[in-house]
C-alpha cells in the first residue's frame, strides 16, 4: 500500500496539496483503513447531494 500511496502522491506536490498530502499518510496509510467501506461511504455522500439537486 505505502508504494501506491507513494505513486499517487508523487503528483500532487504537499505544497499545493497539504491537506490531500496529509489525509494520504495519517489516514490511508493507517493499517486498518477499509478502503472498500471509505469509497462506499463517499460515493454515497455524492449521490445523496446529486439527488437533493435534482429534485430541489
């Protein structure tokens, strides 16, 4: 996981993206983090809000 982590972060600067730089290495690196669990969590906060706006 710290090698993907690492691909990934390799182009976005900590500079001009400290906090995605920062929730990457204190959170996704954690051991235990449920990747599948977060994605599901954060897809369904999208299609929440997606849905309000169509039907507001």
């Amino acid at each position: 996981m710290g090698e993907a982590v690492g691909d990934f972060l390799a182009h976005f600067p900590a500079e001009e993206y400290p906090h995605l730089v920062e929730f990457a290495r204190e959170h996704v690196m954690r051991p235990g983090y449920d990747h599948a669990a977060e994605f599901d969590y954060g897809l369904d906060l999208v299609l929440d809000g997606l849905e309000r706006r169509l039907a507001g």
